[in-house]
C-alpha cells in the first residue's frame, strides 16, 4: 500500500484510543455493580459459573452500556460541536458516519452475546437496546424530558442489568425478590439522574429540553430527586425486613440515614454539591443495593 493510501485510511478511520473513548468507560461501572448485584442475588454458586458472569459483565458494560454511548453522541453530534467540540465525533477524531457504525455494529454485538448467555437475558439486552436508541435517537429522543429520560436511564443502569445477573445465573426468570429490588433501585436511580442534569441546567433550558431542573428550578428539581431517591429505599427496608432478613434491613435503614444527611447538605447548594453527592450519597446507595442482594440470597 502507498504511503498516500495509508495516510487517506488513516484520516478516514477512527483509531482504536478514539473508539473506546466513544464508548466512554467510566460510565460502564454503574451497570457492571447493578449486575453483580444481581449476580450476588441469585444465590448461584459464583466460582464455578465464572465464564457466565464474566460475558454477563462484559455485556453490561463495554457492550450495551457502550453502545447507549456511541448512540448518544451519534445523535448529539451538532451540540457537541458547539458545547464539546472535543469530543471524538465533533473533534474529527471518530470522522465520517463512524459513530454510528460502531453504534450499530456494537448493538448487534450486544444482541449475540446476550443470546448466548439465555433467553431471558437476550430479553433483557433487547428492552435496554431498545431504551438505549429510544433515549437519543428520533423520534423519540427520550432524553428531552426529564422524566422519560430518567427512567429510561435508571432502567438501563439499574433494574435490567440486575435482572440480566440475576436471570444469566439461575437460567431462569429471576424470582419475584430479584425483581422488587431491581425495580425499586431503578427507581431510586431516576434522582441520581436528576443531579447530573444540574450541570446542564442553562443549556437545557435554551435549547428547550425539559429536564426537571430546567421544567422546576435547581431548588425544586433538588428536593424531587432526594425523595425520589429516599422512598424506594424505604421500601427496600420494609420488604427486606418482612422477608426475615432484619440485620441487612437495618444496614440498609443506617446507609438511607446517612444519605438523608448528606441530602440535607446538598439542598443548601444543589449546583454546587451535586458532585459530591454523587460522590458520597451515591457510594452509600449502591453499597445498599449489595446489601439487600446479599439479604436475598441468604448471605
């Protein structure tokens, strides 16, 4: 191959730094916890089913979660380009209709490595798929209101990928206290949700995205996602506790009381301090969501 060939494949390929930095890694952690979560739930043995939690892992991770990402940024490419210009497709980096390439194929993909893994979890790869396009993607675009896109995203984060741990290892749909859990800490996830949304609050509103902090102020959309946030867990409580499981109930009941105050800390500055609750509250709610897979396994 010449050297000019090589240089024109250079400029029209995405290098491999620039695609997995599409697929944005730092996100895949909230999904890979929720679905050793539902691993831990399950109650299968964990040693010896470790090449099916690994591919479980892989899924909800670096494929589903990566490919919500590319589809993302796909579809947000003409803001990027004028709010984040650095990023791999705004920039040239990811050039050409790569970005939606690599959505796609990644999709795809997700769909094959979730079949082998079981029907019900290729059931599950699809709903969060389908979620995945539907939250960027017209004509949908879920993501311009606060709480379509919040739920679609808590889903995706939370429930589904506990439901995918869960189903991957007992080859079965999961049992109803599998599925109350993965429910109620979607839920809780819808106001985690809610404070990312605090750093785009202008930007929101100018572009006419009713994102709760931008449909009912910082002060309002602050306080909803603190209830939002603690009534789930409350029900977590009750239920873990009318299941017999009264230790975990109660490590649970002590994680929620430090989150309240951490809460109140973060309503006196919203803006400001959602990072750090992120960083604090946030921390104490997912060792709660281990807390009650281990109550339902019997650990």
């Amino acid at each position: 191959m010449s050297k000019s060939a090589q240089l024109t494949v250079t400029k029209d390929t995405p290098s491999l730094a620039s695609s997995v930095e599409l697929l944005k890694p730092i996100t895949w952690f909230a999904p890979m916890w929720a679905l050793g979560c539902g691993v831990v739930s399950s109650g299968a043995p964990i040693i010896e089913n470790w090449p099916t939690i690994l591919g479980a892992i892989l899924l909800a991770g670096p494929l589903i979660c990566g490919t919500s990402q590319a589809v993302n940024d796909w579809f947000d490419r003409h803001v990027d380009a004028i709010n984040e210009p650095g990023r791999p497709i705004p920039s040239g980096r990811v050039p050409g209709n790569w970005g939606l390439r690599i959505a796609i194929g990644w999709t795809l993909v997700s769909l094959i490595v979730a079949y082998g893994l079981g029907l019900w979890v290729f059931y599950a790869a699809l709903a969060g798929l389908a979620f995945a396009w539907a939250y960027s993607a017209p004509p949908f675009r879920l993501k311009r209101d606060g709480w379509l896109g919040n739920a679609a995203v808590g889903l995706c984060y939370e429930g589904l990928p506990w439901f995918t741990g869960a189903a991957a290892l007992v080859g079965a749909f999961p049992s109803a206290e599998i599925i109350w859990l993965a429910v109620l800490y979607s839920v809780g996830a819808h106001g985690i949700m809610t404070l990312n949304d605090f750093k785009s609050v202008e930007g929101d509103r100018q572009l006419g995205l009713k994102s709760l902090p931008a449909r009912y102020g910082i002060d309002g959309a602050a306080r909803l996602a603190c209830v939002v946030m603690a009534v789930p867990q409350v029900l977590v409580i009750w239920l873990v506790a009318s299941w017999g499981h009264l230790n975990h109930a109660a490590i649970i009941a002590a994680g929620l009381l430090i989150q309240a105050l951490l809460m109140a800390r973060l309503l006196q500055q919203p803006t400001e301090r959602a990072a750090w609750y992120n960083a604090t509250g946030t921390t104490v709610y997912v060792l709660g969501m281990l807390t009650a897979a281990l109550a339902v396994r019997g650990g």
